[in-house]
C-alpha cells in the first residue's frame, strides 16, 4: 500500500513557442532522425547507414535542444479527485449548458481548473487572461493541458 500512495500525480507540460521556423526544424530533424533508425535497423551491416542514423539522431537532440531554450513550458498536475469534484462544484452549469449536458460552466470553470493544476502558480486572473486574450488554437491548448492530465489513467485492467 505504502507504494500505491507514494505514487507521483501525473503531469502534463504545454510547450510555448513562437519562432515557427524552431518548431519546423525540429519537426524534420526528428523525422529524419526516425527514417534514418528505421533504415539502419533494417541493415544492420551497413556501417554507413547506422553512421547516418546516429549523426541524424545528434541533429534531432540539438535542434530539440534549439526549441527548449526559445520555448517557455507550463506545467499542469493532476488534482485529487475529491479537489476536482470539489472544483467542479464550485462552477455548475447554468441551465442553458445544463440542458446541453455540461457537468461545469463553461465560462467560469476552464480558468479555475488551469489555475488549480498549475505548477508555475498561476493565479485565475492570470490564466482568465490567457484562455481570453490568446488566438483559440491557443487557448484551446493550454485547456487541453490542464483538462487532458485530469483524465490520464495509469493503471490497467488485467486479463484474470
């Protein structure tokens, strides 16, 4: 028992990154890096193609390495569950959304929720502002992050 409570929460981390051309290029690296593994393991005699596959392999890391560094990243934690009733409590529907199905306002909710989950101290205010201000695409990620590592299940259901 005392190793099931000790397991860590899960986390999710949401990548900000505003240079494309970091984001495409790293993109390709890793994709170049992926062909080139596959066709070295599909020759294992070839010492130039496992040579390709580890100089492409050293590119990816570095062009991910490039991303990392122009990229702010923001974590978000699974809540306890009772906090996370508790939470979706505290934002019920109206009854418009309510009669659509909702189980939390809409408006109101997704602000606490990334606010909740946040592991840089994000104050509500603060992410009211981005999930308002930022493009939809956007705003629409940072929710996925906060919402997405709420549902994560890490534990499987055997075949007795």
């Amino acid at each position: 028992m005392h190793r099931l409570r000790q397991r860590p929460r899960p986390q999710n981390k949401l990548r900000i990154c505003d240079d494309d051309q970091l984001r495409q290029r790293d993109q390709e690296a890793a994709q170049i890096a992926q062909r080139a593994r596959i066709f070295a393991e599909a020759t294992p005699a070839d010492a130039a193609a496992e040579q390709r596959a580890s100089e492409a392999e050293a590119a990816a890391d570095q062009a991910r390495a490039e991303l990392d560094d122009a990229s702010e990243f923001l974590t978000f934690l699974a809540l306890p569950r009772p906090v996370l009733e508790e939470l979706i409590a505290q934002h019920p529907p109206t009854e418009q959304q309510a009669e659509e199905g909702a189980i939390f306002n809409a408006d109101t909710f997704p602000a606490a929720l990334v606010s909740a989950a946040s592991r840089d101290g994000m104050s509500r205010e603060e992410a009211d502002e981005l999930l308002t201000t930022w493009s939809a695409p956007d705003a629409n990620a940072l929710w996925e992050a906060a919402w997405q590592v709420q549902q994560e299940s890490r534990v499987e259901l055997g075949k007795g």
